[in-house]
C-alpha cells in the first residue's frame, strides 16, 4: 500500500497540469427555465478569475480532504494504466476515450474538492431539475441527494423556501418476475412478498400522476446496473418514463 500511495503522489504531480486542461462535461437542463442568468455567469466567471490568479501562497489554513485526494490517486493510478495498454500512440477510441476522461474528470473532482479546504473557490455546476417531474430511484439514499440537489437550484435563483420534489423509491423491481432475472434462485415465498410491494410502489405512482400530473416521469438509475435497468423497462412502459443517468447528476 505504501509503494501504491507513493507511486499515486507521483502521478498527481504529473498529472494536475493535463487535468486542469480538461473541461467539465455539460449537464443535462431538466428545467424550461434558464438558470444561467448573468449574475449566475458573472460569479461563475469571478470566481474562475481569482483562481486563475492564485498560486499556492494564497493557500489558507485547512484540513486535507484524505479520502477525497485518496479518491484522486486511486482515479490516476487507473488512468496511468492507459499509457502502457495503449502504447506507443496513446491513441483512444471513442469509447475508450469516454472511459478514460471519466475517470480523469472523477480525479479532478476529487482534487477540487481537496483545494477548496485551503481558500481556493470552485465554480459549482448547477444542476437544474423539473420541480415538476417524478422521479423514480431505487433506494431511499436517492431521495436525500435529489432533494439536495433541487435545493441547490433554488438557492442559485434566490429561492429560500425549502421544497421536496415528487420521487418514489421502489427500493427493488416493479415487477416481481423481474426479481428472478437478479436472483433466479428467489424463493416462491419471498416473491409472495415482493409482489405485494410493487403493489403498492405502484399505486404510490399512480396517485402521483392522477394528483399532481407530473411534467415527466425519470428513472434515476446507474449505467449498467441489472435492477435499475429493469426498473426503467417496466417504466418506460407502464408510464412513458425517461431514463436520467446518475452521471449527468456527476453521483458516481
């Protein structure tokens, strides 16, 4: 581990320059409204300029962010590995490409998150929701960061009171026969048991649409995962849902 962290300290001095050159992936804009009004552009654009002309003697007293600049050396040690797999031109494809800046974009997130404890501002990316919408995720963790997101936005267009957005956990399939694709081995007594909650899941749903008349309804899921892909199936299907990937909410 220790020759790990040593080798990690090595590729962050390296690497900070070419990471700095990357520009943030734009976020999707879920509202009609336009967040980025010129005062929004005008901190944004100030806050850029006073780091653009800070070095690190205008850094302050702080604490490191250990499991941030962990999160950083580990993201560059994987990174690193491109330039032996793809020696002598370090030439990418696209979708090599994708999943190397992935993780180089992770890694300056993280180095982000490590400087702002020692005075140095970041611009924070406003990511806009529909207030509007349903949002369907698959743990109740979900709901926390969507909320706290939503609130963000609010905060960004002077908006102080606190508001919750419309969002179901299902906190498995919608439909019980999907629990046999995930574990084909799940007793018949507990598929008793997990047909009764997607029951009652969606009826939850169905109260939210005939009630508030939702703009859209989004399946929050993450790229690749077996049960959020069948959550959106059966959404897509049953109510016309949209999938929102939790990268473009950059919840990795």
């Amino acid at each position: 581990m220790d020759k790990q962290l040593r080798n990690s300290q090595e590729l962050l001095k390296k690497s900070i320059e070419s990471i700095s050159k990357l520009e943030q992936e734009k976020l999707i804009e879920l509202k009609k409204q336009n967040m980025g009004n010129k005062n929004g552009a005008e901190n944004g654009d100030s806050a850029n300029t006073k780091n653009a002309e800070k070095t690190h003697k205008d850094a302050k007293a702080g604490s490191i962010n250990i499991l941030e600049l962990k999160k950083a050396a580990y993201d560059l040690i994987e990174a690193d590995e491109y330039v032996y797999k793809k020696a002598p031109n370090h030439e990418l494809t696209k979708e090599e490409a994708e999943e190397f800046t992935k993780i180089i974009l992770g890694a300056q997130k993280s180095l982000n998150n490590v400087l702002e404890a020692f005075g140095f501002e970041q611009e924070k990316t406003i990511i806009n929701l529909d207030s509007e919408a349903l949002y369907l995720v698959s743990n109740k963790k979900l709901i926390k960061i969507l909320n706290e997101i939503n609130e963000e936005a609010n905060k960004a267009m002077g908006i102080t009171l606190k508001t919750n957005l419309n969002i179901i956990s299902t906190e498995g399939v919608l439909e019980p026969e999907d629990m046999l694709v995930i574990n084909p081995k799940m007793p018949e007594k507990a598929l008793k048991g997990i047909e009764k909650k997607c029951t009652i899941t969606k009826e939850n749903i169905q109260k939210i649409i005939d009630n508030k008349k939702p703009t859209a309804i989004f399946v929050v899921l993450k790229e690749g995962d077996k049960a959020d892909e069948l959550i959106l199936k059966r959404a897509e299907a049953l109510y016309d849902a949209k999938k929102l990937p939790l990268e473009e909410l950059q919840i990795l």
